[in-house]
C-alpha cells in the first residue's frame, strides 16, 4: 500500500511540473471573410482571458461587449479593419451610456482599428468605448466621431465609467497613446468630445500621450480623476471659439481639469501639449480650463505647453497647488484668467514678447514674474530657454 501511495504521489509531483513547465498557450482567434469567424463580437465570445483576435480587413458594424472574464484580451488589426457602431443615446436621456464598445474586464488592448460613431441623428448622441476595466490599452486607432448639430447631441469617441454608475471603479492604468481624432460629418457646428475621463477610485496614474485632434473638436481631454497625464498631444480645431453665452456654437475647451462634485484632484501633469485653432480665427474658447470654484487641487503642473489663438488662454477656477511655467502663451484674446483669490503661479512663461504680458490680457491675482525673454532667436530656441529657466527655478 505504502508503494503504491509512493507512486501516485511521484505522478502528482510529475504532472505538477509538467503543468507549471508547459501552461495552456494563448490562441488566436481570427476574423473576416474566410475565416473562422465572420463578426468580432463572436470571436469575443469564444475567446478566452490572454487570447489574441486578429481583425482582418473589413467593415464591421457592430457594438461590441467584452465582459470581466476576458482579462488581457488583445484585438488589433494590421490592415486598419473598420469598426461602426451601431447604438445612440436619446438626447432626452442625457444621463444614460449605450456603449458602442464597452470594455469589463482588465488589461484589455485594442489597436489598428478605425472606429466611427453610428449614423448621425438628430437629438441623439453616441457613447463610443466604454471603459471600466483597469490597465487598458487604447492605441494606434483612427476614431471619426459625428459632429453635432445642436449642444445636447455632441459624442465622445472615448469615456471611462465613472464611480457614481460602477461603484469602486478604478481605471488605473489607462493608456490612450498614439491616436487620431477627427469629425465624421460636416453638418454640424458643436463638433465632438474626444476623451472623457470620470471620477474613480485611482491607485495609479492614466496616460494620454501621443495623440492628435483635429475637425471640429468641441473638447479635447476631460479628466475628473487624480493621478492623470496628459502629455504630447495636438489639439487643432476648425470650429471658432464658442460664445460665453454658449448661444453661438464654437469650441469649448481643448483641456478640462476639474471634478463636478468638487471632489480633490491631485497628481496632474500637463506637458508638452499644443491647443489652438486650425487656421485665423479658429480656436478654443478656453486652451486649457483648471477647477471648479471651491475645488480642493495639489500638485497640478502645467508646463511645455503651446497654447495660442484661443478666447481664454487658462480659465482657472481655483487656483491654489496649481503651477504654469515654461509654457508658450500668446495670442490669445485673454491670455490667463484666475477666478480664485488665491494668487496663481505663472512664471518662467514665454508671452510672445521680452517685454512680458500684455496687462490687459492678464485677469485676476496671476504672479507672472519673472517671464522668459530671448533675443534674437529663432522660435525653434524658445523652448530650451523655458527649459533653463524652468531648471534654474528648480533649483532655488
């Protein structure tokens, strides 16, 4: 008896290590005409957590669903496969989220695709990606979103569920790098919202870098969470700045930073952006917009930026843990505006002039002293002497 326990014990040991050593191997699943599966929400369904679903060229028209069970699913396309979605929200429903793609699980990638928002229609709006998973991975995709025709039917290509709708959601971990955002139709003058960012749970940062918005761009970036970087990206829009009135249609807002519910926001990085209009007379209404009044920030750094040719430069709302150096500002019809008592940090930034800020473009307690000055140099130099001087500010 003792022998015979002896040698099922070895097996066990044996299989033990055989399993360790050789682990089932992620499959993939491939989609198109010919292949295995012909939609790509049928590939999703028999995929499994790890797998690969490879998109074949093509044009799928369908909404898509990847549920918590499907952890590290990656579905990409090398030949630009495109992706229609097919739900739109109610306008009457202002509140509700339909997603086109609506992603669960975590560490999901999706790549290599040109995604476009359903068919206009008035006084609805699309809800695009969805996202409610962790360490998601959105790149190298071409988004082209309807352009609205009235205020309450603007779309968004990308937004994140926020904690009032999935209690404890945290999408930490969030990549959005390395893509192109443009209009769909030309009828409408509100244009669309690209990347929409909700209030979470975070325990790390997201990252929105390398991306390029263009057409009527309503609003670029909006991040109602802490722990977000926003770096590297274009905003050019072709819709002129919107009245204050928002009577007129226009752009809003290239960057939004700033919690509805005046929650603290903290841990935000701004760099190396360039907002502005396509050509003369274009541009946002504000560049770059920071808080809401009463707002609760820290750690808010805004530099390396080029912000020209918008209606407000930086419209901030509450001012204190905020800081804007070594930044290109000009042209703007206003070129900083603090709402807040709290005296703003603007130094070390280049106005477009050695002799510094126009006044009169300067509204509210803004401490721009000391301010770059060059001479004589190309614009190409501008940014490494904002460099130095932001360096040697470091330093004190």
């Amino acid at each position: 008896m003792k022998k015979i326990s002896s040698i099922i014990m070895s097996a066990l040991i044996i299989l033990s290590y055989l399993i360790v050593i050789n682990p089932v191997s992620a499959a993939t699943l491939e989609v198109g005409v010919g292949k295995q599966y012909s939609t790509i929400q049928y590939a999703i369904g028999n995929a499994s957590a790890g797998d690969t679903i490879q998109v074949y060229p093509g044009t799928y028209i369908e909404d898509l669903v990847i549920p918590v069970d499907k952890n590290n699913l990656t579905i990409t396309s090398s030949s630009g496969a495109v992706i229609i979605g097919v739900s739109n929200v109610n306008v009457s429903h202002s509140d509700t989220i339909i997603p086109n793609i609506e992603i669960l699980s975590n560490g999901v990638k999706i790549s290599g695709f040109k995604i476009e928002s359903p068919d206009y229609v008035l006084g609805f709006k699309s809800s695009g990606i969805v996202i409610g998973g962790k360490n998601i991975e959105i790149s190298n995709n071409q988004f082209v979103i309807n352009s609205a025709v009235t205020q309450g039917d603007i779309s968004v290509a990308i937004q994140t569920y926020s904690d009032l709708i999935k209690k404890g959601v945290d999408i930490s971990g969030l990549k959005i790098n390395n893509n192109t955002f443009n209009h769909k139709n030309d009828t409408g003058q509100w244009g669309y919202e690209a990347i929409y960012i909700g209030p979470d749970n975070p325990t790390s940062e997201v990252f929105i870098q390398n991306n390029n918005f263009s057409g009527r761009l309503f609003r670029g970036i909006t991040s109602q969470r802490s722990k977000t970087v926003i770096n590297n990206n274009v905003m050019l829009t072709d819709l002129s700045p919107v009245s204050t009135d928002f009577k007129t249609a226009g752009a809003y807002q290239g960057i939004n930073i700033g919690n509805i519910y005046r929650d603290t926001q903290s841990d935000i990085t701004i760099s190396n952006n360039i907002i502005k209009g396509s050509s003369l007379n274009k541009g946002f209404g504000e560049g770059i917009s920071i808080g809401y009044k009463g707002q609760s920030l820290s750690n808010i750094n805004i530099t390396g930026n080029k912000i020209f040719y918008n209606s407000k430069g930086f419209m901030i709302s509450s001012s204190y843990g905020v800081k804007i150096n070594n930044n290109e500002i000009l042209n703007n019809s206003i070129e900083v505006q603090n709402d807040d008592s709290y005296t703003l940090d603007a130094q070390y930034n280049w106005w477009g002039s050695n002799a510094g800020p126009m006044r009169s473009k300067i509204i509210g307690n803004v401490r721009y002293l000391p301010w770059v000055k060059y001479s004589e140099m190309p614009v190409s130099s501008i940014s490494k002497i904002l460099k130095k001087n932001q360096d040697k500010k470091n330093n004190k």
